[in-house]
C-alpha cells in the first residue's frame, strides 16, 4: 500500500540513499574513469580460473555461514525469549559484543580457545586426544557465526516480541499444543524476518577478508576482496579493480533478489503487550532446550571474549601514551557517524515502509549494496574524485562520517524495517486520518514503537565506526590515529603484549558506547 | 552530541593545523609503524629538525604498498617531497611512474650484503627474511630452504600471503630463487606444513607468539627485539645455508618536489650516522650505512646467513604474477 510521504521523511530518505550511492557507485565509476591514471592498464577485464574458485568460494562460505547463524539463532532466540533468568539483560546485550571486534582481535580470541594451542586442544591433549585444527572451511564458518550468530539471535528475538502477547494468550486459551503455536505463530515471525537476517550475514560475509585468509588455511580461501585489494595493492590497476568491485555488487544484488524476492512480510496486527506467561514453555524438555541453547551460546560467545580480556586486562597499565587521543578520536567519529546514520537510517526505513511493494523492495535491496562495497575501493574512489579539489586531510572528518553512515545503513534498515512495517501497518492509518504531519508524526506515533531497534541499531552503528580501519586511512592527517589503528600499529611493530591491551580497551569502549545505545533504546520496554 | 562534534572538529583542526615555525616544509610520506612513538620517526624528526631549520613531516599512509598506491593516486600533485619505506619488489612500479627523481647522490659507506646502483632510490635500512622459531617449542630448526621444505614432516609454519603483503611475496621470490623451475613441486611439497597464511605480518606473527605454528615467516632481526625489548633469548631465525633473501628499504624522491635542496639534505641524512644509528632499536631492521662495530650489541650477535639473495627490481616484477600464480595453484590443488 503507498502512502503520501512525509516531506520531513522523503527528504531525509533521499538523503541516505545519496550517501549509499556515494559509497557504491560512485566510488566505482570513478576508479572507471581513472583506469589509466594508474601503472596497469588492462584493456579488457580478464576472469581468471583462479577469480572463479575465489567466486566459487566466497559463495559458499557466504552462504553457509548466513544458514549456519540463523538457524542456530532459532532455538536461542526462541529460548532468551521466553526465559527469565539472571543477567538475561546483560546477555541480551553482549550479543552485540563479538559483531563490533576488530577483526584481528576476534582472531585472537577465536584461537585462544579453538586454536591448534588453544584451550579445546588443551583440554583434548591432557584427555589423551589428538589436539584439533581449525584451519580452513571450517575455520571461516567457526568465526563467522561468531561474528553474526549473535547478530541474527538479536534480530530474531526482536521478530518475536513483535508478536503481540495476546496471540500467544490466546493460542494457549484454545487449547493450541506448542507445535500448532509454532506454526501458527511463530513460523510464519521467522518467514518474514530469517531471510532478511541471511541475506545480511550473508553479504557481510561475502566481503570478509582478513578473516577469511588467517583462518581459512590459504589461497584455497580466497575471496574477491583480496583480488581488489591485489589490483590496487600491487597491480595499480584501477579498471580490475572496478570490474572487481561490479561482480561483487552483483553477486550482493542477486542474493539480496533471490531472498527478498520470496519474503512476505507479514501482520499480526497491534497489541498493548501485556506480559504474558505462556506455561506450555514450563514442560521439563522444554527447560532442558532452553537451557541448553543459552548455556551454548554463553559458551560459544563467551569463552572467546573471556580470553581477550584475559590476554588484554594486564596490558592495560601499559599502554603508550597515543592511546588516549586516539581513543577520544574514535569516540567522537562514532559519535557523530551514529548520529547521521541512525537519522538517516531511520529516514529510509521509514520511507521504504511506506513505498508499495515494488518500489519499495528496489529501494531496500541498494540501500543493502554498502555491504558489498569494498572500503579500499571506497576509500580510493572518493580520494581521486575529492583530491583535485581539496586536500584530503580536512576532510577526513566528513568523508569518515558519510562512509561510515553509509555503511552501517543496510544493518540499519535491516533492524528498522521490520518495525518500521509493522508500525506503518498499524498506525498508518490513524496518522492518515489524523493528519498528523512532519516532525510531530516522528515523534507522537514512529519513535515510540521505534526506540528499541533504534537504539540497537545505533548501538550497531557506534560499534561498526569505532572498530573501521579501512576508509579513514586515505585521509587522515599524520598525527590523526584511530584506536584500531592503534592496534594495528602496535602489533606491526612486535609489541603484541600493549597490542593486546590496546584492543581489549577498544573492545571495552565500543561496547559501552553498544550498551548506552542499546539499553537507552530498550529502558522500559521489553526486548 | 553537539558537545561531541565540537570536539571531533576541534581534534582534526589541532592536528592539522601543526606546529610551522617559520622556513620551509619537508613532507615525507612513509608506513604507518615508521611514524608510531616507538618507530624511527619521533626521533628522526628532532634530529633533523635541529641541523635543517625547517619543519619535517611525515604522513603515514598505511604499509609500503599503500604508500606507492597513494603517490600514484595523487601523481604531480601529491605533497610528498620523499617517499620512504619502499622495498625493491615495488621500485620497479615507481621508477615506471616517472614521478620519481634520480637521488644524486654517491652513497659511502653502505653496509648492505650486495652492491647498491640504483639511480633513483637510496636505502635506508635492511634485513634478510627469516623463518623464526622459539628454541623452547622448536629445539631444532631446518638449516636451508630445502630441508624446510623436505624433512622435519611435523613441523607448522604460518606464512603472508604474496598478494597483500610484502614479506609474503619476499618468500615467494625467495622459493623462485632457490628452487628455479621446481618451485611449483616444492610449494606443493611445503603445503602440509603451513597452517595458514594471513593478510600481513602482524596477524602471522602474532598467532606465532601464541603458538599456533613453530615457525613463522620474518626476519633474522627479530630476536633481536625479544632480546632488547623483552630480554627474552629464546626467539631465533634459522640460517639457511641455500641463502636467506633480503628485503631493502629505500627513499625517493619525487620530480613534483619544490624543496629539491631540502630533500638531498634529507637523503643524505638518511645515510648519515644519526639517522642510522636510530634505526636499529626502532625499526628492528639492519641500517643501511653504519659499521657493524656501532650496532647495538644483540644485533651485533645475531647469526647472519652466508647467502644474500635478491632479484634485481625488474626481474622481481617481471617475475612476480607468474611466482604467485605458481604459488597459489601448488597450494591450491
């Protein structure tokens, strides 16, 4: 159903869609345009058999990685749903921890407990058993559904308190048994809402890079992020580059088309969310599920993060003075990245809700293509098209704020949409017939319902901003670092040990920037 | 929020606005762990502060790779007067640019294991690629390439990858060199040992240090900075009787520059006792011009190979697709 936009609303949505294409297609056609400006010059793109199987491999991993976390994230949603237990807040909350660590750091973790001398094989070897290799597919999956299996829970258990609580009430007074629920109720939550939360894993995968190569057991796992990075790299060669970065949107495209394609969303309609106790959940099997799913996840999710504040706690003391200005440097860019993003992310959502169908998925599908932008390709898109202009040192602040907005929108409107649908369904009309316009529209009938995803999303959006290393490097001035850059320079330069401390402070610092967005977003409500 | 913006504006404006006192600009452009406070840079900076009367500044953009992309990218117009921290797999690239200068100088003293004639770049410092190993894991090491890739069957190493990192494609060259036309079979006869490769050195060396692999690829200098840094002995490079290849890092500097006197002066600082002395303890590398007697004494002790190897820069880019493709099907397959 279309409906009359909102001035205040259709602006703001035309502006986020400009800052994605900024970060997409502008980017590339610049590098197009610039193809001979660099030492290669290949004239025609040539497919290599060795892009194919990188092609071939990043498909799959893609692929499997996105079913893997969301199928995992089923029962554990379903269980942190409809549990009450101790610290269920606070686990609700650093399930937005793994997604926000530098990837060298999440590397890190992941090896202190899987690795071939990591706590697993500790435990194996004292048993009498084989120590265990990761290395390889295998590998890349274990870290991917680190990264995203809490994501998807998140985005899953946000689905199902959608579902207003007279439903289950009801369900429970006519006598339905769990399994009529479930198909009922919850089945068709999980239709509207899994093949957003995969395609999303999905293309965040896609572009994996540093991941993919320290645990994927070489060139075997290779994915077109790296030929990008090898065309500029050492090829200076733009136009590869270009034709790179295409195939990749491309691929986002067509994985976006094929999952959105088939979703339906769907209506159950509005509810006051009563709080409801739905006593089928209290049958022993049931307590054992549930248990099960969330002592897993704790320990999948946990143990990690328990060895990067182990290896990082005693450092802290230690470290180098340039710590600080660049933890305050961060802070601020997340700061003001979260602020644009999340008013234009909530713009767009916003908007799309309120588009017709067509239209409307078409909008969705390229606000997602940042996920697919490759950010050296980004980064030296928007040098060579600023760079003739204006030195690019004064604008790092800008460029690193529009970057990363656009960059975090497709996990914006990802979170925001389903909300976003649910809240136009419901109160669209009212404000219709109402007449309520502009900023008071926002403010009396959108934020209320929108808080929570808003402020997980922005949680989201924070976290993103301070772990990025990629885009900024082109135009920060000298002297201007970056806490995970920081990190890095530490750890290229053998201090490990400040490194470690280093990165257990970003760590703690993007979570506490989560955790004020998140728990701002949720105070009083119910997850 | 507003307060926040204010001062993410107000740190950009400070660090931009930079301390100019007077007299001209010299603006080195350079990798990122050159320019850190415990890199090479701070120091250098002072002391060529006091002898020039101008103001040294260095830009960091990311590692030598990054820095060679970013000269391309700005062409004529970059700001760069130098750029240091090239190596000799990427000189070839930039002389072919055009926007690099002939240095102009006659190098004395250079303390390199092979001769020095390149026109445009100058060295600063050096080092052999090393695999390192802790003697408390590992009691012995393979003595030459060979043996690494034919005996010690249980042994694991972690490697770079040659497509985004420098030492990753030092190795490949390395195994070209030693290995000639058999290099694909010895890649594929090396594959069981390696336990994976990385993007760039950190990630390699820093999964080595927590012990995921007993040996990682480096340089034969860096026990040198467990022993300084950390007074710990039990880091070693194995020697490699077939030869270790080296890795050189060189300045140039550009045609577009407009300080052409002060960036001689600076070249020559480059080679001057001063800035190399600073090298060692810093950049954890051999420096390129200075008597073996005044090098700090863990570097002084450290073994060094009997063969250096290196391809001439031409030869290493000519060379370089096809080595990585051999590599990356032997690993492949």
């Amino acid at each position: 159903m279309a409906r009359r936009a909102n001035p205040l609303i259709a602006l703001a949505g035309a502006a986020a869609i400009i800052a994605v294409a900024l970060v997409t297609l502008v980017p590339v056609a610049t590098l197009w345009i610039n193809s001979d400006r660099l030492l290669g010059r290949s004239a025609e793109f040539e497919v290599s058999a060795a892009d194919i199987a990188a092609l071939r491999f990043t498909l799959l991993q893609a692929f499997l990685s996105a079913a893997i976390s969301v199928v995992l994230a089923v029962p554990v949603a379903r269980a942190i749903f409809r549990r009450k237990f101790f610290g269920r807040e606070l686990l609700i909350s650093v399930l937005g921890a793994p997604f926000l660590l530098p990837v060298i750091v999440a590397v890190i973790g992941l090896l202190a407990v899987w690795g071939r001398s990591g706590w697993i094989s500790a435990v194996l070897i004292s048993a009498g058993y084989e120590r265990i290799s990761i290395y390889g597919l295998s590998g890349v999956l274990l870290a991917h559904v680190f990264f995203n299996l809490p994501l998807a829970t998140r985005i899953i258990l946000q689905a199902w308190s959608r579902i207003p609580a007279e439903h289950f009430r009801l369900a429970e007074q006519i006598g339905m048994s769990p399994s009529d629920q479930f198909r009922h109720l919850e089945w068709p939550m999980l239709r509207s809402v899994a093949p957003g939360a995969f395609l999303l894993i999905a293309l965040i995968c896609a572009s994996s890079f540093a991941v993919v190569l320290a645990l994927g057991g070489g060139p075997r796992a290779t994915t077109l992020e790296l030929a990008i990075f090898e065309a500029i790299r050492f090829d200076f060669d733009l136009g590869r580059a270009a034709s790179l970065a295409l195939v990749q949107f491309a691929i986002g495209v067509a994985f976006a088309v094929v999952v959105l394609a088939g979703n339906r969303e769907i209506g159950f309609g509005g509810g006051i969310q009563l709080n409801f106790e739905n006593w089928s959940k209290n049958r022993t099997w049931a307590i054992a599920i549930d248990a099960f799913a969330i002592g897993s996840l704790i320990a999948f999710v946990g143990l990690p993060l328990l060895a990067i504040f182990l290896e990082g706690v005693g450092k802290l003391p230690t470290l180098p003075p340039e710590t600080w200005p660049a933890l305050i440097n961060s802070i601020s860019i997340a700061m003001l990245s979260t602020a644009v993003s999340v008013f234009l992310g909530l713009a767009l959502s916003v908007r799309i809700a309120s588009l017709s169908r067509f239209p409307g998925r078409a909008v969705e599908i390229f606000s997602m293509l940042a996920l697919s932008a490759s950010p050296l390709v980004i980064g030296t898109g928007l040098f060579l098209l600023l760079q003739p202009f204006v030195s690019p040192f004064n604008l790092a602040l800008p460029v690193t704020a529009l970057v990363n907005s656009a960059m975090s929108m497709p996990l914006i409107v990802r979170i925001l949409l389903p909300a976003c649908r649910r809240t136009v369904e419901v109160y669209g009309p009212l404000v219709d017939s109402l007449g309520i316009r502009g900023w008071s529209a926002i403010r009396l009938v959108y934020w209320p319902s929108l808080r929570s995803p808003a402020g997980f999303s922005a949680g989201i959006a924070a976290a993103l901003s301070m772990g990025d290393l990629g885009v900024v490097a082109l135009f920060a001035p000298p002297e201007f670092a970056t806490l995970p850059l920081v990190v890095y320079r530490l750890m290229g330069a053998y201090r490990t040990d400040q490194a470690e401390g280093a990165a257990l402070l970003l760590v703690m610092a993007s979570f506490a920037l989560f955790f004020a967005f998140d728990r701002g977003g949720r105070l009083g409500h119910h997850a | 929020m507003k307060k926040f913006l204010i001062s993410a504006v107000a740190c950009v404006v400070a660090q931009t606005g930079g301390a100019f006192a007077g007299g001209q600009t010299l603006t080195v452009y350079t990798y990122d762990s050159f320019v850190s406070d415990w890199g090479p840079g701070p120091q250098i900076e002072a002391a060529f502060e006091r002898s020039c009367a101008c103001d040294l500044k260095f830009v960091a953009a990311g590692d030598g790779a990054a820095v060679l992309s970013r000269i391309l990218l700005e062409g004529e117009r970059t700001e760069a007067d130098i750029v240091l921290g090239l190596d000799t797999n990427l000189t070839a690239a930039a002389r072919k640019s055009g926007l690099f200068a002939p240095h102009g100088q006659e190098p004395k003293g250079l303390t390199l294991p092979i001769e020095w004639n390149d026109e445009y770049f100058l060295p600063y410092d050096w080092g052999y690629f090393a695999f390192v190993y802790d003697n408390t894991r590992l009691p012995e090491a393979p003595g030459s390439f060979k043996e690494l890739v034919e005996e010690y069957p249980d042994l694991s190493i972690v490697i770079q990858d040659p497509r985004s990192s420098t030492p990753g494609l030092g190795l490949v060259l390395w195994m070209k060199m030693v290995h000639g036309d058999r290099a694909a079979s010895a890649w594929s006869a090396l594959d069981s040992k390696i336990v994976t490769v990385t993007k760039g050195w950190s990630e390699a060396y820093s999964m080595f240090l927590d012990g995921e692999a007993d040996m990682v690829l480096s340089y034969t200098t860096s026990p040198a900075y467990h022993a300084i840094a950390e007074g710990d002995s039990s880091k070693k490079a194995a020697i490699f009787a077939d030869g270790n290849y080296l890795q050189v890092e060189v300045a140039g500097k550009l045609t577009s520059t407009e300080n052409g006197d002060l960036a001689d002066k600076f070249l020559a600082f480059m080679l001057a006792d001063e800035f190399q002395s600073i090298i060692p303890t810093t950049n954890w590398m051999y420096p390129a011009a200075l008597d073996r007697n005044s090098l700090p004494q863990e570097f002084a002790e450290l073994p060094v190979p009997e063969i250096a190897l290196l391809y001439e820069d031409f030869e290493a880019e000519a060379l370089r697709k096809d080595a990585i493709a051999e590599w990356r099907d032997a690993l492949t397959r």
